[in-house]
C-alpha cells in the first residue's frame, strides 16, 4: 500500500511533508508534490505534516479523489526527487482548500491522461 497526494496540494506546494519522509518518495512537479507509490513504505508521517491535508492513505482515499492514485503513479515516473523543503508558492495561502484544482493543471499534468 502507499499514501497519495490528492489535488489538495496543487498550486500551494506546502513541502513540509519531505522532511518527515523516511525514505525520499515525494516527487516535486512546479505547482505540486506527488508520491511514489514504488517507493513509499506506508509510515503516515507525511499525513500529519502536511497543513493542505492533501495525502491519504491509499485505504482511505475518498472516492471523489480516487484519480489521485493514476496521478501520483503516472507523474512519479517523470519528475524529480524531492528531498528539500522550499518555501510554498506565493499564492499558496490563496488556493488552500479550493476545490477542483486538478482542472487548472495543463492537460499532460492532469489525471486520466495516458502514459506514453
């Protein structure tokens, strides 16, 4: 099993979820962080650290934010580690809690896209 970024985390990027990981799984795109599902040991630090409350386990993920598994799988293959905390995006504070931030994303970034 794995835990899964979900759109919560796009365009505000809060990052402190990289520095309770055991085991470097999080992948940084430019608006958003996404998961590893191969290498993610299924701990849960990052759930508490996380202040978008954008990761779930994948157990618990609610239905409407089931794409988030294809999302964090699809995109983890492409992306960069990320192993450092950064500050958030500047308009981060903005965009907390809004919902159906995946629809802003560029459609290559978005889930349900196939891969190449």
């Amino acid at each position: 099993m794995t835990h899964v970024v979900t759109e919560q985390c796009v365009h505000c990027k809060f990052t402190e979820c990289i520095t309770y990981c055991p085991v470097a799984c999080f992948r940084e795109g430019g608006t958003f962080l996404v998961i590893d599902p191969e290498e993610c040991i299924d701990c849960g630090n990052c759930v508490e650290a996380c202040p978008a409350d954008a990761i779930y386990p994948e157990d618990e993920l609610p239905p409407e934010l089931m794409p988030a598994l294809e999302w964090n799988a699809r995109l983890s293959a492409g992306l960069p580690l990320a192993t450092t905390r950064v500050q958030p995006l500047p308009d981060g504070e903005k965009w907390l809690g809004m919902p159906g931030k995946w629809a802003s994303l560029p459609a290559e970034q978005a889930p349900g896209v196939p891969s190449r």
